[in-house]
C-alpha cells in the first residue's frame, strides 16, 4: 500500500497517515466518473487511535465551561461560512447537488445555522433538564454520555454530515467528542469541513479529540466500533441494513444507539381535498417528491388516494408531470442500486408502472422519474413488501376501495417519520380525518396536514424521528434542539452531595438563577 | 390439565380459566414449604388475547383525560390500602419479608403513594415537555407508546410489582395500558393487587384491558411478548440473563425496553473517613448491606478502601457484626442459588473469605452473612469477575494498595444504579474526591455523598437507573415522577395541523394556562 497519495486521517488533533489496508475514491455522479483523489481504509488500529483520544478529550471536555463548547461551535460555523464557495463545489462535484442554490443558498445556511442554534443551545442550562429536591438534598441533571461516533448518510453531504450535521452538533453540544465516519460518497466534502473544524479547534483551545475523522472502514470494523465500550452513542443515518448491524453491535453492550433509517412517509389524500385543489396537490406533490430526485429522509414515497374518477385523473396529470420532469442525479451507484431494486421489489408485490420504470437517458447515475399504483385489496396483502424504500424520485399510490378502507390502510404502515393529511378546506372530509389521523399519529413522528413532508424546519418543536423502522427509539428526535441534544445525555443523579462538589447547573436552587 | 383448581388469569377486564399448558406454586421462603395455591403457566393464547385486548384498550384511553387516568390511579391506591393487612399477610408469607414494619409500614405505603404520586404526575401536562414553535406552525409533545408489558422482579413485592409498583404507575399515567406479569416467588400477592386494580377500573370506568395479569409464561414465550409488534414498551427488573433475552428480543424490532439488571453499587471510603468516623460507617453498612437480607437493587456489594491498620480494624470490626447479625431469609430457592453462585464466583475470582460463606443455620432459604475480601492488585487482573452480582446479604471488600489507586479501580467498575463517597467532614479527603469522584460519576447513576445507597427516595429528582448492565439505557430512570413516565412515550409532532385537530396539551399558547 502507497501512503503517500492517500488523504490523511484526523486522529487526536493531527492529520496523519491512515493505517490503510486499503484506498478508495469518490465519483462525479453527473458523469459517473471517478475523482482523482483517493481515501483509505482505515485498519483497526486508527479506529483505536481515535477511541483512545476521544476518551481522553472527553475527561478534558468535561471540565470546560459550556462557553467553551459554543464558542467551537460558532467558530466552526464561521469557517465554514467563510469557505462556503470551495465546500459547495466539492459537495457538489461529489454529490450531483446542484452548488446553487441547493448547497449554497439551502444546505450550507442550514448546517452553520445548525451549528449556531446548537452554540445557543449549549449555553442555556436548562436544556439539561434541571430537577432540585432541597427537602430531600437530591439533584439530577443530563451529563454528556461520552465520545460518539456519527456516521453521516449520503444525501446531505452538509447539514447532516458527521463531521458538521445534526447529529454532530447536538453530541458536541451535549459535551461530547464526535468521531466522524466520512461517507464514501463524499470524502472530500467531509475533508474540507473537518479542516474548518480543525482550525476552530486550534483556534478556541478545545481537547485534540474533540473531533475526529475517518473516512473508509472495513464493514465489520464499523460495527465494531458501534459497540466499543470506550463510547458513549453511536448515530447513523443512512440504509436499514447497515443501521440495524450497528444497533445489534451497541444494544449487545447496552450503549445508546439513534439511528435513521428507512422512512417512506405516507401521505393521504381524502376525496374532499382532490375535488377541491387536485392541481395544487399535483404540484406540491411532484415538487416534494422529485426534489434533490427524491432522496430525502421525507420524501414521500407512498401516497394514499380514494377509487374513483378523480383519482385517475390526478394520478395520469401526475405521470404526465414525471415524465416532463427532468431525471435529477441520483447520488451514486449505490443510490442508483437501491432505487432500481426497490422499484423492482414494489413492481414485484403487486405495483403497476404509471410512468418511468427504465434508466434515464442521460450520463452518470440517474433513473426515470416513476409513479407506481397498486390496489388498497394488494396492499392490505403484501403490506410489507409494498413498503420496500425505493430510495430516490419513485412514489407508489395506493388506490383504497372507498373511504372506509384509508384507516386500514394507513394501519398497516410501518414506523416513519412523517405521515400527512390532505382534507378539504371547507370541512367536507372532517368526518374522515380522525380515523385517519388515529391510524397514522401512531406510526409517524411528525403529523402534518395540508402540507409535504419535505423540508425539516430546524425548529425546537420538530420531530425528526419516529417509530422503528424510521427510528431505533421512538422517544428521540435528529432535529430540534434543545431535544435533540438529550439522545447523547445520561441522567445523573446526585444525592446528599457537598454543595461545592455539585455541577454547576444544579448549584442555583430552584427558580434561581 | 386439570384447569378447576387454578388461580384464574386476568385478561380483557375479565378474570378467566387460562389456557394453561403447567402450572406452579409458590413458597414460604422462611420454611422452604409449598404453598397450596396453584397458579397457571399460560399458553401463547392468553399471551396473544391479553395483547389484542391491551390494543383495543389504547385506543379508547387515548381518547380519556388526563382527569380519568388520574382517577383510577387514586382508587387503586385507596383500595390497596383498604386491603392493606390481607395483602401484606400474603406477601410476607410468599417472600419471607417482614410483614411490619416492611411491608405495611413501609412498602405498602411507598407503593400507594407512588400511585397517588403518578396521578399527580398525570393532571400535570407539563410532564409531556410540550413544544410549540407558532412562527413555524409546528408543536410536538410526547405521547403514550401503547401496551406495555411489565415483568416485575422478586425483591419488591409491592413497590416494584409489575402490577403495582414503579413502572406499572408510570406506564399507566402516561396513558398506556399494562400487561402485568406475576413474579413466580409472589403470585397471590399479584393476584390480591390485580383485585384492587380491577375494582378500580370497574370504579373508575376504564377500559377493559386497561390492567391485565398473566402468572407463569414459558421462557420463549415471554421473550416473544417483549418483540411482539403490538407492544409500545416492556419494562423488565431481574437478573442480567432473562433481561438480556427480552432486550435482545425487543432491540429486533425497535420496541423500547426498560431494564433494571445488576448492580453491585460500589462504595469508596476514603482513609480520612474512616479515621474520622469508623464506628458511624461501620453502623451504616452493616444497616444498609443486611437489610431485607441484601435483596436491594441499591445494596453496598463492592466496597473500596486503602490498605492500612484502619482499614484492617474497620474490616474486623465488620466480620464480627456480620457474624454477630441474625442471617435473614432469601427471597426464594432462585434467590439462594444466585446468591451462592455468586459467592463462589467471587471467591474462584480470588476474594478472601473474612466471614459468612456457609449454610445458614436455620430453616427455609437463607445464607450466611458474607464478607469477602480482595487486594486492589488482584481487582485490576480480573475486575469482571469480581463484579459478580452476588445479590443478598454478601459484600465485597477491595482494598487498594494506595489512595492514589482508588481512581484506577473505580474506572474498572461496570455501570452501576449509585456510586458512594464517603470522605471526612474536615477535609482532610479532599485531595482524593475530585479523581475518585470523576472515575466514579461516568459510571453510576446515582453519586452519593457520607451516605448509603439503600433508600431510594420517591422525589422527581431521584435516578433510579444508570450505564449498562444497570440498565438498558442510561438516559432514563425508573423512579421519580415525570421523568419515570418518559420512558413510555414517544415524541409526536404536529407539522401544520388544523387548531381544533391538535391535542389538548397543544392548543394552549406558549406561556398560556
């Protein structure tokens, strides 16, 4: 193995040669063809590396003031507002994400704004959830858990990188070192934002293992390392398969593991609403579900829709709408793999092809925009199959009986992490939205009416998160803070302890300042 | 199977025959006599009903006030203690437990007030965290998680009854409905609880299935209970193995399972400590490790001091109040196996025996007060096997060669429910706390301070949880209200829904009433 090509690693606050057993590049997925850069795959031993000095920065970080924590994190945001045109256009080179506005204009505001929000956050105690019992002498609080590693998806190369995402925010935030699993599909990207993260770190006097970076890691490795007892969490976001490896890894050593992973987001559409505005669904429609070619955590993929003439209408303006849309760059070849063969597993069960269904006539890696249909009898027998992710710009409808037959429907669904309800302005469906709405509020973690699912305000009231599959636990959202912070949080409590010993936040008493 | 002279299990508002494939009987662990009682082992089928039932009762108590919940939690305490010397009478007689003061003085009491307290708890939206984002039309709040199964563990035969205790009243008063399954020691004492829950549904006019109760459950079977897709949650206190098996079963499918498993509760006794005060601590620890035989979540097992003349007399002096003290009854013939099982680890491990370690001389289960001994040294070499749960009236004495080793020891301990300090009023320790308490705090749930860990106050700021294998997840406590109903709910986001279409605890402005 030559080193010297190969991209360092960032481990216990240097760059350093990866212990690689192996290389790997990233693709232009507009083109299909590969970028000259080349990352390693790192051996175990760099992995160690990283634990050794996450436990170490951990104890460091423990004892800095939160004002510490979120003057990282502005900083961090701050480089990487002032290298926003070289990271777009890596992003967007490794991506197929439009520069602008998508990663400009959308992702990076996002991610910086992240970053700031979870700063703010750091600094208000009560997110720590403060609970004094004078009488008593008891005090608990949430304390960071320890190092967690973040394995970031690939189709939000910013706002939910490892490195600089959600999840990594609110661990930092929190209190805790993050090691950052970069993904394949974009190593640059991530390179560049863990150098913006390296010179805050530098600059701020954080702990060298505060942050961290990886790029390659043998399957079995990652795993590994979800259940190293040297961590505190484990995150992914990204494929059910390789989600559900990791959750086996750290539920065996009981550590907290917050997973996203796969989510169709179920949407119904009473008859009411399709009289009343079918044209305007149809655009909110295709605009959410072929938007980024449909490769969000909340696009929605499965949509519910009443037997009757109106029905087909929507349903051929909408396949007229696919196939006038131009086929988006899907994110890579594993992308593409899971499209196609989640197209073909739903085509398999029972659906029937509106439109689309074939490969793209373009370069690189794209598929055709497609609408599937199948019947709410099919679905109600193949259920399961018929919730098989096609990850990308697909959309199956399912075509209920009648009205009495939605509930039903929407009671087979799987955890997601939106479910949504169109009804009529004017009151014509009421009678049909709660059994609907009861069928659905179990299964989803965000609730929306009249509305896409696309597009996660970075709100302290949002949900991002849901019921398993969606989710590994229920009780926990990606996205809103202070909440998201709590996933990387033990509760601790201190009983009959000397007041000079107590944490800072538990030294006011209650109501106090 | 002769089906006529089996207590009855309680399903779908119903007690009824079960469809019972064996059965068992308890015993009276202070003469080791079978009690005449027989109870039934279930077959899937009253597993199955019990589920559907509990499915069809979360949907009718989502659509109940706060105000019903909290009702019928009140009633269940007031009948409980109407019933008080009946059930106190029959749980002394299945646990070998004092039936005054501990049970009807103490237990009882703490149970009905838990219950009282979880009313409380549930008239107060404030426990649901509600979130609301008007600028961005978006709310969230938790919710219940749907049926939760509760297994209930063999020390705490009314205070943590999967019918009665902990998790049964914060299960409940988060709006789900409970599958109670009886502790195989205790069953008569479930069943006269059950009676008192089932009065007050039919009192309270809750639903059917709100409250049910299996006794025996083949093994597999209740580890299928804990994956089955209609549960919300289950709830587990007992050993690491069984809890293990349910985990494993519930981590499959994503469902949230609540585990208090083993703990040794590691106590630190700094030399200044015991220069200072020696009788006063040996009085606490002879008090807190043989109290209810040491049959506590929270008993002193491990203690840690520093090789010295002190430390010699102390441990002296301790041997002959373990010696001089009346051995209590074990909890049941599983309990003396465990707690014998776990002596011979400890002593195959290398632990010195300093007294106990032998058959009690008397009848019905029971087992020498034990006092073992070990060199810090030797804890470093084989720190797992020396945390054997040796769960009664058994402690482990580590004495560290130096103060400065302490840290290096506690570092080696596994999560813990508490952690204790005991250092000297003057200072003189003072120089020690700061590391002992660090390597100790990461690891425990609960850092106490001059005080033993037995006594778990019923306050909102207790953490009756901790770090693997304490626990299942260190984010969550299984006492103190609200936090304990967290636990059993998820979150639930409300995304642009109609006013009039939001829950109760939504509608209301932010800083409104």
């Amino acid at each position: 193995m030559q080193h010297d090509d190969l991209a360092p690693v960032w481990i216990a606050g240097e760059w350093r040669a990866a212990a690689a057993i192996g290389s790997f590049n990233a693709e232009n997925p507009a083109t299909g063809e590969a970028l000259s850069a080349r990352y390693p795959v790192s051996d175990w031993a760099d992995i160690d590396a990283a634990l050794e000095a996450a436990a170490r920065a951990f104890d460091d970080l423990q004892a800095m003031p939160a004002r510490a924590i979120a003057g990282f994190l502005n900083a961090y945001a701050d480089r990487i507002d002032a290298e926003a045109a070289a990271i777009c256009e890596t992003a967007a080179e490794e991506t197929g994400l439009p520069a602008s506005p998508r990663l400009r204009e959308i992702e990076l505001p996002r991610t910086t704004g992240q970053l700031r929000q979870a700063a703010a956050a750091a600094l208000d105690p009560s997110w720590r959830l403060p609970v004094i019992d004078e009488a008593a002498n008891i005090r608990s609080v949430l304390e960071p858990l320890g190092p967690v590693v973040v394995f970031g998806p690939n189709n939000f190369p910013l706002a939910f990188n490892g490195v600089s995402g959600g999840d990594f925010a609110a661990a930092i935030a929190a209190g805790n070192p993050v090691i950052a699993k970069a993904h394949s599909t974009h190593p640059g990207t991530c390179r560049r934002l863990a150098e913006c993260a390296e010179g805050a770190v530098r600059e701020t006097g954080m702990p060298a293992g505060t942050v961290q970076m990886l790029f390659g890691l043998r399957r079995e490795d990652g795993v590994r390392l979800a259940g190293d007892p040297r961590l505190g969490a484990a995150a992914f976001t990204g494929s059910r398969t390789a989600g559900m490896a990791l959750k086996a890894a750290a539920d065996v050593v009981g550590k907290p593991v917050y997973l996203e992973m796969s989510s169709v987001n179920p949407v119904a559409i009473l008859p009411g609403a399709l009289e009343e505005r079918a044209a305007e669904i149809v655009d909110e429609l295709v605009t959410s579900a072929l938007m980024g070619t449909g490769q969000f955590c909340t696009n929605p993929g499965l949509i519910f829709l009443v037997r009757g003439a109106a029905t087909d209408t929507f349903l051929a303006e909408l396949a007229d709408r696919y196939n006038a849309a131009p086929c988006g760059t899907l994110l890579g070849k594993g992308a593409q793999r899971g499209l196609v063969e989640g197209i073909e597993a739903l085509i398999a069960a029972g659906a029937e092809v509106l439109c689309g269904a074939r490969p793209a006539a373009r370069p690189g890696y794209a598929w055709s925009n497609t609408l599937l249909r199948v019947s709410g009898a099919r679905f109600l027998e193949a259920a399961e199959a018929l919730q098989t992710e096609a990850f990308g710009n697909a959309t199956l409808a399912v075509v209920a009986e009648s009205r009495a037959q939605l509930p039903a429907l929407l009671a087979r669904c799987e955890g997601n992490l939106t479910g949504c309800v169109y009804s009529a302005r004017d009151g014509r469906d009421d009678a049909d939205y709660e059994p609907v709405a009861r069928a659905l509020r179990p299964r989803v973690g965000r609730l929306l009416n009249d509305k896409m699912p696309t597009g996660v305000a970075v709100s302290p009231a949002m949900n991002h998160g849901g019921p398993f599959p969606a989710t590994g636990h229920p009780h926990f959202t990606a996205v809103g803070l202070p909440a998201a912070m709590r996933r990387f949080t033990r509760l601790a409590c201190y009983d009959n302890v000397r007041p000079e010993r107590l944490p800072e936040a538990l030294r006011m008493r209650n109501g106090g300042g």
